[in-house]
C-alpha cells in the first residue's frame, strides 16, 4: 500500500514531462563559452535591416521589413524577426516566445502614419533609439544616432564574456552602420 508504482500507461507522460519543462531548464543553466572566430555576414537581401549577433555562437538574428499582401508595410507587425542558425548549417528558424518577449523581439509604435516613421524599441536594449523609416530610395532603413552621427543601423554585436543562457556577462554592445551624410561606416560600444 505505501509502495508506489509507476505504470507502463504513466511511464511516457513523465519521460515526456522531463523532456518539456526539464531538459530546456538545463539548457538555461548551461555555461556560456564566448566564441571569437569571426562572425558571418548574413546574406543581402531588399528586405533586411539588420542584424544581431552575440559571440555565444554564430546564430544570427535577422530583422527585415514586413509588407502585408498587397506590398504595403504591415502597420501592426512592421519588422519580420526570424534567426539563421549557422550551427545548424543555416537553417532559418523563428524565435521563441521567450526569445521574442524577453531578448530579440521589438515593439513598434507608428509615429508619423504620413510619412511612414516608425520608433522601435529591442525589447533587451530598450536605449537604442532606433526609427523604421523610408531612406533615400523610399526602401525601409534603421535610422539611430551612432557615435552622435545621424546613422544608418547594420549591425548589433553583443559581446557576452561568459555566463548562463539564463543570464549572460554582457562586456558590451557594439552597433554599426553607414553615417547618412556621407556613408562613412562607423561604429560605437557602450555597456549594459
């Protein structure tokens, strides 16, 4: 009566319970080992903005501009968030929920519905003050100040020392572009 045995009907709803809320627990506590090979440059296209990268591994997160059906920006969703997974041979993915909520994704707020203008914010990097808007050639960039210089958005590096998935040691962030005035390429890190 005080034994308790488990039975062959319950034996695979554990082994599935341990494999869905488990094993992705130790995958947030497993150590970070920082990677300093040099990163890929992800493939041009017209719709990308920019990238993220974070010196954990290759996997690289892509934001590119999202047009509804009939080719016109979608006002509710504006950016398309998706990764290329280099250490998986660069299968492309899409980003968890957790990913979404709480490190890559962004919100965006429609400031200037005339012209277009949206403030986006990366919701892990929320002191960026970045602006979705049509460039030049009226094709959608990332505008943001960098090193003071009214810029256009590239690239995010996250440089991460070490630590766990769950909470990584971020030395700095190092966010690149083209100045609008002469499309110099400039850089800036700044710290946490």
């Amino acid at each position: 009566h005080g034994n308790m045995m488990i039975t062959g009907n319950f034996k695979p709803i554990l082994v599935l319970y341990l494999i869905v809320v488990f094993l992705p627990m130790l995958a947030f506590t497993q150590k970070i080992i920082p990677m300093y090979d040099p990163m890929p440059i992800p493939p041009s296209n017209k719709n990308m903005l920019f990238y993220l990268q974070r010196t954990m591994d290759k996997n690289t997160v892509i934001y590119e501009v999202n047009y509804d059906e009939n080719g016109k920006i979608n006002i509710k969703d504006p950016i398309k968030i998706y990764w290329i997974d280099y250490e998986e041979g660069g299968k492309i993915s899409q980003l968890t929920n957790v990913q979404r909520k709480f490190a890559y994704g962004i919100k965006s707020k429609l400031v200037d519905k005339r012209r277009g203008i949206f403030k986006i914010i990366i919701v892990s990097y929320k002191n960026l003050d970045l602006y979705l808007m049509p460039g030049e050639d009226n094709r959608y960039i990332i505008r943001t100040k960098i090193n003071g210089q009214e810029s256009v958005l590239k690239n995010i590096l996250v440089y991460i020392t070490g630590g766990t998935y769950l909470k990584p040691d971020v030395k700095y962030f190092e966010i690149t572009g083209n100045e609008i005035s002469n499309k110099k390429l400039i850089k800036e890190r700044f710290q946490p």
